[in-house]
C-alpha cells in the first residue's frame, strides 16, 4: 500500500471528523463542553486579576487547534503502524460514560475511568459489544497523545490561588485546568475483500492486533479509517514549582503509564488474563499516579512562601509594569530605586508619591539578583501590578484542597 495514499487518506477521514454533518456532531459538542469549562475559568481569573488574563477567545481557540494537531499528530502513526480496531468495539459507551463522569467531577473526565468500567462490567457479564483490547488500546494511545498535549499546552490559563489543606496551612500557587477536543482517524477491520470506496489493503505488517481476524483470510482482509471525536483533560494544582515545570514532570509520567497500557492492550489480544489485567490498570494506575504526584507536592517545599526580607511574587496582573518589566513568578522584590522593601506595606507606602521611572531589584529563586526598568512620564506609576504572597491570610481568597471522589468515599468508610 502506498504511504502517501494512507496519509491522505488519513487527513481525510480527520477533515470529515471536524467539518463533515454525518461526522462532526460529537466533535461540536465536545466544542461546547471546552467552551463552557473555560466561561468558568475567564469568571475566576476575572476575580483574582481584575480582568480575565487570557481571553475565553483565546482559550478556546488555542486548546481546539492543539487538539487538532494532536489529532493528526497520532492518528498518522497508527494508521501507517497497523493499529487496527474492529467494528464492534464500544467507542460509543466509551464518549456517553466519559461525558457522566464529567457531570460528576472535571476530573473524571478522563477515558481511563470510562474506559476501565465498561471493560471490567464487559468482562465480568460477558458482553460481546465490547472489545475490551481495542477499548483499552485507544486509551492508551489517547492518554500518550494527552502526555504530549500536557507538556505543551498544559499550563496555558493557569491561575494563581491560595489553597488550604487538611492540616489548616495555606500555600500560594496556581491552580490548571485544559481541555482539549481531539479528532481521530482510526482504522477498522471493513471485510474480506469486495469492498469499494476508502479501504486500504493490508500491508504485509497489518495489522498489530488480529484477534477478530480469521488466520487463513488474513491477506484478504480490508480496512477503512474512520473518523471519531474525544476530550482530553487536564486539571492540577501546583505550590513547589511553576506551572510550565509541573506540566513537564507530570506529562513524563503519564507517558510511562501510556506505554505501559499500551502494551498489555496488545498483550491481551492474545492472552485472555492480560484483558483483566489491562482493564483494571487503567482507572487504578491512573488514579494511582494522580494520589502519587500530589503525595509529592505536599512533600516538597513550596515555592510561593512569605519572606521576612522582601515581597514575594505570586503572579502578575496583564498588562501591569510588573508584567511589562519581566517580573515572574517566584521572584523576590528586594529594593525599589535603591529603597530596601521589607514589606507589602513598606511597598504600598512607596508609591503614593508621584513615581514615573522605577528601577526594582529583584531575586528569583535561585538567588539570582537581576535589575529591572520601567517608566511612564505620561500617567505615573502607582504600584507595580503584582499579586505578592501575604505574611497572613487576612484578605485573601483561600481555596480548599477538593478531594477525589474516591478520596471522599474512602474518607466516608472511615469514618463509618
């Protein structure tokens, strides 16, 4: 078969998912859902900045073109890699339950949780509408293709908060959630031959998983791609490094966790117990990994601390001079025009004269000491447009570390 007539066939099976009437009515509702999320978000940031940082515009537009190019980016590879699925396989209850799980909690948002119930409940009553390998495939390969969107993309939006945990202390730093509706190609076995239209003939490596093959016809056996919409999520909260390094540490993992379904998917289309072993891993090691990193985070020293010496930067607020001049999260602001600040105070006292040219020492995280300028002859500058990291709680928008639901029953058990 040749590889060009695979791509294009490929790219137009993507085209219809997004743009064809018998195909795109997930994807738009997909859309809708990431336009909704997001209308909540632009509303927080818009409480915490002022006015919203980046625009719902600009949100939504984004994660739907990362979610197009990610779309392509793995369907290609699978087609050209013989990753074949057949026709019975469940996609449908797969995209109905994901979408319930998310009424319930953003967070379960996630195949890995749908995906796992409808393959356990598959296996367990024997339903045969269900390949419970091809449905634990494609959530793996969904779930490598989101490790790649997270390290990314994943941290566009963050907003800065103030979260309290279990044991009373609060600890500043940013809360992240991104969504992202994925276009699909994928290759379903159409036939033993005869058949007509877009069908691609099997290529001596075809295909990786045959289980629903019959061994004798497998050289007749014909495939055609097939569009199909998903929604990927992201959602964390971060106090010991900045958005941008958490997204990056935590994609790492979750592409291990990919690699590792993967691979039994494929092992159970040949060892029936593999399909136990997959369909338990999913939703367990998913939410394994989740309790795991955020073990990690209460463990690690958090950033966004109040200093006795100095103002600590949680953010800034757009377009103020503290964005301008380049401050970042995590910096220390040591002196203002050679004046030493000590506290929010001492800084807030600072600008009620008339200032139109600053210069600002300041610190990063690292120690690192770096001068920065800013001016403005025409208006003045009255402040330096941060949001800083109080020395007490007074006045602040405290948020509650929110539990998982499984958190919450296990929380509930014991209690019981």
């Amino acid at each position: 078969m040749d590889i060009l007539a695979m791509i294009k066939i490929c790219i137009s099976t993507l085209t219809a998912a997004m743009l064809s009437p018998a195909s795109n009515f997930v994807f738009i509702v997909f859309i809708l859902i990431v336009y909704m999320q997001y209308k909540r978000i632009e509303g927080f940031q818009g409480i915490i900045y002022g006015k919203p940082k980046e625009t719902l515009k600009s949100l939504v537009l984004t994660s739907v073109l990362a979610g197009i190019l990610a779309g392509t980016a793995i369907s290609i590879p699978m087609v050209l890699a013989g990753i074949s699925f057949s026709q019975d396989m469940g996609i449908q209850y797969l995209i109905i339950l994901s979408v319930l799980l998310m009424l319930l909690d953003p967070r379960l948002l996630c195949f890995s949780y749908s995906g796992g119930i409808i393959c356990i409940i598959s296996l367990i009553f024997g339903f045969k509408k269900v390949d419970v390998s091809g449905i634990m495939l494609l959530v793996g390969m969904l779930h490598l293709l989101e490790s790649i969107l997270i390290y990314f993309d994943g941290y566009r939006g963050a907003v800065p908060v103030f979260m309290e945990s279990d044991d009373g202390s609060v600890r500043g730093g940013f809360t992240m959630q991104r969504f992202w509706p994925i276009p699909i190609a994928i290759v379903l076995f159409a036939g033993y031959g005869g058949f007509a239209g877009d069908v691609v003939s099997t290529p001596k490596w075809w295909p990786i998983m045959r289980p629903y093959l019959d061994p004798l016809k497998v050289g007749e056996a014909v495939f055609t791609a097939v569009p199909i919409s998903a929604i990927l999520g992201y959602s964390e909260f971060t106090s010991s490094c900045l958005p941008k390094e958490k997204c990056r540490n935590t994609s790492f993992k979750l592409a291990i966790y990919s690699i590792i379904l993967i691979l039994l998917s494929i092992a159970s289309s040949y060892i029936y117990i593999f399909k136990y072993i997959a369909a338990l891993f999913a939703p367990i090691g998913h939410e394994w990994l989740i309790r795991y990193e955020r073990k990690l985070e209460k463990k690690r020293q958090p950033i966004f601390t109040p200093v006795k010496n100095g103002v600590k930067v949680l953010d800034t607020l757009p377009g103020g001079p503290g964005e301008k001049m380049g401050i970042k999260p995590g910096d220390i602001i040591v002196s203002i025009n050679n004046k030493t600040i000590v506290t929010i105070e001492g800084m807030d006292d600072f600008f009620k004269e008339y200032i139109n040219y600053i210069w600002v020492n300041v610190k990063n995280r690292f120690g690192e000491i770096r001068t920065l300028e800013y001016k403005d002859y025409y208006e003045g500058i009255d402040g330096l447009g941060i949001i800083s990291v109080p020395q007490d709680r007074n006045g602040i928008l405290v948020v509650k570390e929110k539990k998982t639901p499984i958190e919450r029953w296990l929380r509930k058990l014991k209690k019981d």
